[in-house]
C-alpha cells in the first residue's frame, strides 16, 4: 500500500487532492498519511465543493477522538497487550496503529469504506506495525477480546452499537466528542480530553472535548 494510492481516493472528489506524512498534535508518536491542505490554494469549485460533501473523505482526517483514544491506548498499553482487538469505524487507522504499537496480538481495522481500509494499511507500514481489514461488522472474528469506536454515535440510530459491541467482545473502549451522556451505565468514563482534529477543520469548541468511555469485564 502507498500514498500514492490514497493520493488516487483522494482524486475521486477533489482533483488536487494529496496525502502527507503528519504527525497529529493529539497523538504525536504515530506519524500518518493525512490530507494536505496546502493544496487548497483558492477555494473550491462547485462541482468539487458538491463532490467533497457528497463522499467526504473521512479518512483523509485524523479526529479528535481517534487521537485522544490512541493516545490512551498508547498511555495505557497494559489495555490492550496480547488481546485480539477490533477497531470500528477505523477510518485512518490512528486507533488501530496505536493498538498494533502497544502490543494488541492481533488488530483487526472494520470500515465500510475501502479508501479507509487502504489508509488504515498504509499508516500501519508507516509506523512499522500489521494489521487486518475487514470491510463488513457481520463478517467480523468470532473472538473479539476488546472493541475500540471513535465517534461513531453521531447518528442515533448508532446508539444500537452499545449494546452490539458488548455483546460482541468482552471489553469495549470508546472515545466521543458528539453526544455527552451516553444513557448507559455500563460505559464507564475514564478522562475528558482536549484535542483538535488534524488538519484543522475549526469545528466548534465543543467538539474538541473528547470523553473515554471503557465498559465490559477488563482488570
């Protein structure tokens, strides 16, 4: 896998588009393949402004609360070490490198999108780790020790995947920066973290205060 393979996702909805190797500010030991918004001299077209909001390239960016749950992984490598770990929803990959890093015995990355499979490969041979992909929750491993999720109940309808998760692996890891009471008492917060998606979108404020959630039978 290569950059200029995810140079050529990028293609699809922006034509100037491009990766670069980037250290996130909320994570800084992992360095990843990240767009670079030094491309965006001028402001967009229509037709690429209409491209980019109707298939974003979520991978492309490194969220706040993937950074903040790789982080603690990272912090806290006791977590995840000699687990097999399935990272949903993985989008750059950042949580499941962070869990390769720290010593997880087998990191599976989930995404429906296959752009976010790629980057996720990418970013694991860039920071020297392996990982596996799958591209379907259903088709998941039968054995899951520990669940990881970064921001994925920005849709209500998500909110199912709590119990999905716990029903699935014994552990489950979240990070949110979206909904601020989860309505279950079986996740557990751990911290409040600051951190900034990277690049920069200057989302609001809110969305830069990340909640770690752990939940299930964990020592």
């Amino acid at each position: 896998m290569s950059a200029e393979r995810l140079n050529e996702h990028l293609r699809k909805t922006l034509t100037r588009g491009r990766v670069a190797k980037s250290r996130p500010a909320g994570c800084p030991p992992l360095s990843l393949y990240l767009f670079d918004p030094t491309v965006l001299e001028g402001p967009l077209s229509h037709d690429e402004a209409q491209l980019v909001v109707a298939e974003p390239a979520y991978w492309s960016f490194c969220w706040a609360s993937g950074q903040v749950l790789a982080s603690w992984i990272l912090n806290h490598p006791e977590a995840v070490a000699g687990k097999t770990l399935l990272d949903f929803g993985t989008g750059s990959g950042v949580v499941a490198v962070a869990a390769a890093m720290a010593g997880a015995a087998r990191v599976i990355a989930c995404d429906l999108d296959a752009a976010a499979l790629d980057a996720a490969l990418s970013n694991a041979e860039l920071n020297g780790v392996e990982l596996e992909v799958c591209s379907d929750w259903a088709a998941r491993p039968d054995t899951i020790d520990t669940i990881t999720a970064a921001d994925v109940l920005y849709d209500r309808e998500n909110r199912s995947f709590l119990n999905e998760f716990l029903e699935a692996a014994s552990e489950v890891l979240l990070a949110d920066s979206r909904v601020k009471d989860l309505g279950d008492e079986r996740y557990v917060r751990q911290a409040v973290i600051e951190a900034r998606t990277w690049p920069d979108l200057d989302e609001f404020e809110e969305f830069n205060r990340v909640r770690i959630y752990r939940a299930g039978r964990y020592s």
